[in-house]
C-alpha cells in the first residue's frame, strides 16, 4: 500500500515534533515537505538532516514544488491568523487537498479522535482545537454519555518554556476555542477554559483539571466511563494519564452552588486530575501540551488516509 505524502507548515517546535512522529512512527503517511519562513529555523535544519524536502518560502513555496501536485495532506502548525490564508490559499490551487488545523482556527469541525474522529473522516479541513482542549474534553464527553453536563470548566497548566510564540499570540483564540469545543464536542450546555503558563524552574510537566456539573447521576458508572476514555486517549498519547482518582460531590437541592452564567445547580460535580507526560521527540518530556496536540493531529490524518486507502 502506498503512503500518502505530507507536508507541514511551521518549522517551530509543534511542527518539528509532528515531523519526527510522522518520520518515527507513520504507517500511511509519508513526510514529504517542511515549510517554514526562517531558512535559519532549527527546524528546516533538521528537517534537511533527516532527507526532508523544505521550503523557507511559505505556502507559497510549497506550491512552487514539483511534488506539491503529490501532497494529501497539509498539516498547519502556523497561527489562527495564518491558517486563515493558509487554507484560502492551497485550497485555490488544490481544491481537494485536506488540512489538519493545529491552530485554533477553526476553519473546519472540531476533532478529538476519541470523540468525533469516525465522523470527520471525510471533512477536508479539520480543526485540532488545542492542547488543553484535546487533554480535557475527552473527560467531559466520558461524563456526557453517563448523564447530562450542565457546565464544565477546564484549568491547562503548561511550563512556560514549551509555548512557543504561535501559543502565546493565540490565547485568546485559545480559549474561545476550547470553550466553544467542550460545548460542541464534549457535550456541556456551558463550557469555560483557562490556560496557565507556568514559569517554574525546572519546568513542570502539563497538568490539566477538568471540572464537570451534571445531573444526578451513578458516581460508579460516570468513573468507569472516564476510565475507559482515559485508556483510549492513551492509546495514541502514552503519556496521558489520571493523576489520583476521579472525586465527586452531591451538591443538594437545598444547598445549590450559584454559577455565573448557569445559576443555582444541584446535581453531581465531578472532578479530573490529568498530567500529560511528552514522549520526547524534541522537546523535554515536560511539554506535554505539545505533544498531545501532534499526537492527535497525526492519529488523525492516519484514520483519513486508511479511510481514503479503503475507498
């Protein structure tokens, strides 16, 4: 079976890391092309020393390229604001060419593969929502099977060493984003999403918090449901883990807590300690937001290109 090419625009570190996953660990795809802006980037330099083709001219030049006409998928680790022309611009050229969006965006569906990846598979453009997005809103979609969420709040702590300058220009894009996701794809009435740069030294590793209201509902049969999604995030992810037990508390009718934007609740909050430990390909293993997200993106494109293998 032949491999579908690809190529990826950003040579920071987001690109750099989903190169090497693609080059170490891809079964239907092919590293092709890395485009970046900076001909001095690390990650052009790299990926020259690994036999990759590159470009420092943008999109642009990626389209000058006589392999361009044999490009499947584009992966975009550039910004929001990028992936906007990024995508106008391909799509001009190569109307059917498929995208995987790493920026907030948001040009095309959100896509968590545990979640909603079977019913994307044929999307050309799909948006990975963000780091703290694919870490937490698996939890709240777990809770969402088991009974009705109401509201969730998630809290992304990531080391400040492994934000690049694409995450720091998109936090807000960030957290609109994942808010937006949580209610679209989680399945809360209400999301909110915070992130946290953490400027500790040594740097700490990514730890997410998810806190989650629903209805009434089996704390026995909602855990069980967290569980079995935290192993199939792991599936993908190895380093994804649940830090300590899911807690729960019964919040009663007669002492209902006040939620801005939600009003008085009684029912059922469930709370999830996450940490997301980095496999290392570039950066240390602390940056766990990063490889989270090339994880995803690259589990992602695999699922669509067996699907348009098959067809």
């Amino acid at each position: 079976m032949n491999k579908l090419k690809v190529a990826i625009i950003g040579s920071g570190n987001i690109g750099t890391d989903l190169m090497i996953k693609i080059l170490r660990n891809a079964k239907q795809l092919e590293m092709a092309v890395m485009v970046g802006i900076d001909p001095a980037s690390d990650g052009l330099a790299r990926a020259q020393r690994m036999g990759v083709a590159v470009t420092h001219e943008g999109v642009e030049g990626l389209t000058r390229l006589d392999m361009f006409k044999d490009i499947d998928f584009v992966f975009d680790a550039t910004s929001a604001g990028a992936h906007v022309k990024n995508d106008a611009f391909l799509r001009s050229i190569k109307p059917g060419i498929r995208l995987i969006d790493l920026t907030p965006a948001a040009i095309g569906p959100y896509c968590v593969p545990v979640v909603n990846l079977e019913q994307n598979l044929d999307q050309l453009n799909v948006n990975m929502v963000t780091c703290g997005g694919q870490a937490t809103i698996p939890m709240v979609a777990a809770v969402s099977r088991v009974a009705k969420v109401h509201y969730a709040e998630i809290v992304a702590s990531i080391a400040s060493k492994s934000a690049g300058p694409g995450t720091r220009a998109n936090i807000d894009e960030f957290t609109e984003t994942t808010s937006k996701a949580i209610e679209v794809i989680g399945g809360a009435a209400k999301g909110k999403a915070i992130i946290v740069m953490n400027p500790a030294e040594p740097p700490l590793m990514m730890r997410d918090t998810v806190f989650v209201l629903s209805e009434a509902a089996d704390q026995a049969l909602v855990e069980a449901s967290i569980v079995e999604m935290a192993a199939a995030v792991q599936a993908y992810v190895p380093g994804y883990r649940l830090k300590q037990k899911v807690q729960f508390d019964v919040i009663p009718e007669d002492a209902p807590l006040n939620i801005p934007g939600l009003g008085k609740f009684s029912g059922l909050k469930t709370s999830v300690f996450l940490e997301v430990e980095g496999a290392a390909h570039y950066l240390p293993a602390y940056a766990g937001n990063l490889d989270i997200m090339t994880s995803a993106a690259l589990a992602t494109a695999e699922r669509m290109a067996q699907s348009m293998q098959k067809a």
